[in-house]
C-alpha cells in the first residue's frame, strides 16, 4: 500500500475520535455503514460493538456484539499460514499497548473455508479526559494485490526459465527491431557467429549477412512488418572471422504491449553438417553412377579382349569368367567382410599387392610378348583408412587405359615405376602401346575430378596428366605419412 493511502486511512480514523461526529458517545452507524472499508469498534476489553456491512462480507459471518472479542472472523492465521489467536491480533496488541498498530499483516478465514488477506490499521479511542474507551479498526482487502503478486511472482518464473532455456539453447537466438539493430544475443549466437553480447548488440544485424546476400535482410523485414513469421529459411551468414556457414532461420514478429510489431526474434541454427552429409551423398551417388558405367565398360572391354585371342565359346566364357572373377577379388581386397559378416571394414594392404590386384583382370602378354603390366620400384604399406581411395583411383587408371588407352589394344602395356625419398613417395604410371593420344578434352570428367579431389584432399599429394601422343603418363606424388600404416 502506498504512503498516501495509508495517510488518508489514518485521517479517517483519528476523524472517527472527535466527538461531533458521533452518536451518544462513539459515531454515527449510518456514516460508518457508508463506508467501502471494512470497520469495526471494540470496548476497552476487546469486545466488538460496531462492525459495518464492509467488515460482515470480510469476514463471510457476524458475530454477535458485546460477545465477540478483537476480531469478528472465524479464524485467524499469520501471513505464512500459523494460526493467530484472537487475542494476540493487531487490535488486541493495540488495546494492550494503548497505541496505533501499523505495518502488519493477517489473513482472515471464513466458515466456508476460504481465507482473505488484509492489513489492520488498529487505533485506540480515547475520551476527553484521556482514558482508553475503546479502538477503531479498518480491515484493507489485499487478496487482488496478492493475486498480483502471486502472477508477478509466476510471470518472473516463467521469464526466468525462459531466459535461461534461450541463453543454454544451442541454436543462435537473436532479437532485433525494425532498423535491424541487434538488441539481445545469447550464447548460442556467441558460439555460432563468433562475436561476444558486447560486441553484437546496438550493432546491425547486417554484420552477419555476406555482401552477396545483403539483399534478404529488406525482404525478411517487409514480412516481419506485415506479421508474418518466415519458418525454415536457409542461407548463408558471415562469422567474425570471415567464414562462412550455413544456416537454418525462423524468425517471428516481436509486439509490444499495445499489439504493435517493434521488432523480430530470430532462431538461427547450423546447419553445415547436414549441407556437407548432403553434398557427400551427391557425390556418392554421381560416384556410383560413374562407377557402374565403369564396370559396365571394364566388363566389354574384357569381353572384347577376350574375344580376340579365344578361339571357341567354352575358352571365350572361361577367360572372361576369370577375368570378371579378378575383379571381384580386387574389390575384395580393399573391404573386407568383419567376423560376423555383417559389414565390411577397410584394411591395410601392400600397394604393390593393390596395383596387381586392380590390374589383374588385364595382366597377360602383349601380342608381341612383352608384360601387359610392370610395376617396379620400392614397395610401401597402404594404411586401412586410404586404401579404399587408392583403389579408386587405380581403378580409374585401369578404366580409363581399357577404355581408351593402352589396355583397350592387343599391343599395350603399362608400366608403374614406383620411387621415394625421406618423406615423399612418387608414382608414374606410363601407357604405351595403344591408340594415338589425341588432345586432352578442355572439360574435365567427372573421374578425373573424383582422381584430383581423391589425391589432394586424402592423401595430400598432387597428380598431373601428360597427354604424350605415345601414351598417357600419369603422375603421382604424396606425402607419405599421410597414407603409410603406422606401427
């Protein structure tokens, strides 16, 4: 209750004092039973004379007067809910002690049970000569402030657990107004974009938008205005250091009390692992579609092969067999089945093992004797996690010489010379013997990309491509801690 309230409370009883505003010796029934508050009068005992209508309907009964002492409620309790003897309330402190009570609270209780909280303003009543005749005592109601104490309280709970869901949340969560100034920033927006509270509130949210992409801001900000909540929105946004990352925006309109949109709150989630995790999958499957036709390819041109040196169709079907049959062995070799046969796991293997593996399917004599295949040079172990990418890329060397180059003829061989110093480890692979080398295509294909991207991001090494009207030369150069098993 404020201070002037209670002034104008405490005016009102010291008025109730003076003599000529009373009946026979204390008051006015009808003056009193106007009054809005609850009020009543007690003898110097404590025994009630005077209540209005105000006090009956507070304490939900009426006591009988000249009977009912201190209080006319059923029951009383302290405010943390421990019962209050009537004797001990506010007004039988004030009669004892011959003075106003002020500062207190109590809650009445009804006989059906429901309780009311109020403040008492207890004063005693003195006559001309000074003696104590009684006191007079106004009952506030302060259920509905308490009722608005009890929301506040709930309200600034639930605004806690709010605040404290947003600022532990992951996600990046943001509020802006409609100039795009940044005016909250949780921790998640710290992880995410690299900037401290301190560093982003008061600031544009452009900051964070890459120039390419400065145009959605005025976009998102025309919906905001019109209500709109934009869900699910991805783009891309700039971190502190420059980089870039993918994101996943929801963002809805902020009002004020009175209904009017004043800003937006923005959810912003990473999203860079499910755009990589969908990248790959592209990639897998442009793989394996390339990969298919390859083994389409690779399966003729060893029927091709075949054909020519088979002289009916039991040693036709044989050697191709047999040759088919190699290379599934060398799919074999890099993934195999673990114990219980439920899937496969990469191992480590010998790169000289490896060539002669991919290559098998092709091995044999030239037409005019010589090896199809030669591999010579140092040998060194492949570690488990690259063997996968080094048959690959064989394969593509062994693909593309059966399609086009050395190996597609009766005449062809390849030779693979293998070399090394303290830490780089070096592969040439030379065709000779088959078709003219014509001008290499000025688009790259997809295999030799997948072989570019294979060398240089897994093995860290570089590779180049001699288009040599003799044949195809291919270079290959690694680090090779980065492909060696390690003990």
């Amino acid at each position: 209750m404020s201070t002037a309230e209670q002034d104008a409370i405490d005016s009102l009883l010291v008025s109730l004092q003076k003599p000529n505003v009373h009946q026979g010796a204390w008051g006015s029934d009808e003056l009193l039973q106007t009054l809005p508050a609850a009020l009543y009068m007690t003898d110097a005992a404590g025994r009630i004379t005077f209540y209005n209508e105000a006090a009956a309907q507070l304490w939900g009964c009426r006591p009988t007067l000249g009977t009912a002492e201190f209080c006319g409620s059923w029951k009383l309790y302290w405010p943390d809910g421990t019962p209050l003897p009537h004797a001990e309330c506010p007004m039988a402190l004030t009669l004892k002690e011959r003075r106003p009570i002020r500062g207190m609270e109590a809650v009445a209780e009804r006989p059906d049970g429901t309780r009311v909280p109020f403040i008492p303003y207890p004063t005693p009543l003195f006559d001309a000569s000074g003696a104590l005749v009684g006191a007079v005592n106004m009952l506030v109601d302060i259920t509905e402030r308490r009722e608005t104490e009890q929301r506040l309280r709930e309200s600034e709970a639930r605004y806690r657990a709010i605040a404290a869901i947003v600022e532990s949340s992951d996600d990046a969560i943001v509020s802006k107004d409609l100039n795009s100034i940044i005016k909250s920033w949780n921790q998640g927006a710290e992880r995410l974009f690299g900037y401290s509270a301190e560093e982003a509130i008061g600031k544009s949210v452009t900051m964070l938008i890459p120039p390419d992409r400065r145009d959605e801001e005025p976009a998102i900000l025309a919906r905001i205005r019109r209500g709109e909540r934009v869900e699910h929105y991805e783009s891309v946004r700039q971190r502190k250091d420059g980089s870039t990352i993918d994101i996943s925006l929801t963002i809805s309109p902020i009002r004020n009390k009175d209904g009017k949109i004043v800003g937006a709150s923005k959810i912003a989630r990473d999203i860079s692992s499910r755009k990589r995790a969908e990248e790959q999958q592209r990639l897998i499957l442009r793989e394996m579609d390339h990969r298919i036709k390859n083994l389409f390819a690779v399966a003729g041109g060893v029927v091709t092969m075949s054909a020519r040196s088979a002289k009916t169709a039991e040693e036709l079907a044989t050697v191709v067999r047999d040759r088919l049959v190699s290379l599934a062995k060398a799919n074999d070799l890099t993934l195999k089945l673990t114990a219980d046969g439920t899937h496969r796991t990469q191992q480590s293997t010998l790169l000289h093992s490896l060539i002669r593996t991919i290559l098998s399917p092709y091995d044999g004599g030239t037409d005019k004797g010589g090896a199809r295949v030669a591999i010579s040079g140092p040998d060194i172990p492949i570690a488990g996690d690259v063997v996968t990418g080094f048959a690959l890329l064989l394969h593509e060397f062994a693909t593309n010489a059966a399609k086009y180059g050395a190996l597609s003829t009766q005449s062809g061989s390849i030779n693979i010379a293998c070399s090394e110093n303290i830490d780089q480890f070096a592969v040439t692979w030379t065709e000779r013997g088959g078709p003219p080398v014509g001008r290499q295509a000025e688009v790259e294909g997809f295999g030799t990309l997948l072989a570019r991207a294979t060398v240089q991001s897994q093995f860290g090494g570089v590779i180049a491509w001699d288009w040599n009207p003799a044949g195809l030369t291919i270079d290959l150069s690694f680090p090779k801690d980065r492909v060696v098993t390690h003990p």
